[in-house]
C-alpha cells in the first residue's frame, strides 16, 4: 500500500511540474515589470501607483484582448468597483496597508495587478483547510483514519 501510494504521490507530482508549450505574444499593449535589484522592497509608492495607472489604462484599451498578464485581476477590479459604487475608500486604504506588498511585487514583476494578494490567499485558505483536517484527523473525529502519533 505504501508503494502504491509514492507510486501516486510521484506521478501526480510530475504531472503537475510537466512542462506547457510557450505562447505566443499577443500584439496588445502590456505592462513590463519594473525589475529592481532590490525586489518588491525597492519599488516606491510614486512607482505603484504609476504602475497602477497603467494597468487601469490597458485594462481600458485591450478590454477584449487582455492576455495573463494585462490589466488587473478579478479580485482587484471587484475591490475597486465596490469603492466607486459605495464611494468608499476601502481599496485606497488597502492598499496603502495590507495589499502594499503584494501590489509592489506585481509591478517588479509585471504580474497582473493582485496576482501576488489571490495567491497568498488561496495558500492561506489551504493551508488553514489543511490545519483543520490534521486537528480533526489527530482529534479522532474523522473515521478510520488513524496517525502514527
């Protein structure tokens, strides 16, 4: 049974890690990573919010034609629609605290805004959805599973 599962455990790692073909590029306008030496730390809020502005415009221009890259995420563009419909600043203040960080290391790398923030959420989710079914689990709730501690 162990076997069986590494076997699994292996192969679904190197599906997983198997290569994709290379895309080719899109002739729309795009947003180029400002690549600090120092990384995400380096980029200044004059240089985000640059960045953003540019984002917002090319999110306006390629409207249809938005590739990876372009534009902002879903999650963002909801965030910002929210402020303007409710006229809150709830995304300025964001911003300028907790997606600070995440925002900067989009526009080093020239990721689509809030790429980094849906990520990092999306690994916390997990990682508390893994918690809860190792307490379960260690708890004796869940049936037939038994830990070796």
């Amino acid at each position: 049974m162990k076997r069986f599962t590494a076997a699994a455990l292996a192969a679904a790692t190197a599906m997983s890690l198997a290569v994709a073909p290379a895309q080719a590029a899109d002739d729309v306008a795009y947003l180029r990573g400002l690549n600090k030496p120092g990384g995400s730390s380096a980029v200044t809020d004059t240089e985000l919010a640059g960045y953003a502005v540019a984002a917002g415009l090319v999110e306006g221009l390629n409207k249809a034609d938005l590739t990876n890259n372009q534009g902002l995420t879903s999650s963002v563009r909801d965030m910002v629609e929210r402020d303007e419909k409710n006229n809150t600043n709830k995304f300025n203040d964001a911003s300028k605290g907790v997606l600070n960080s995440s925002l900067k290391n989009d526009a080093n790398n020239g990721y689509k805004l809030g790429t980094t923030f849906e990520i990092l959420l999306g690994t916390g989710i997990a990682a508390v959805l893994l918690a809860a079914l190792g307490g379960a689990a260690y708890a004796g709730v869940i049936p037939g599973v038994q830990l070796p501690f």
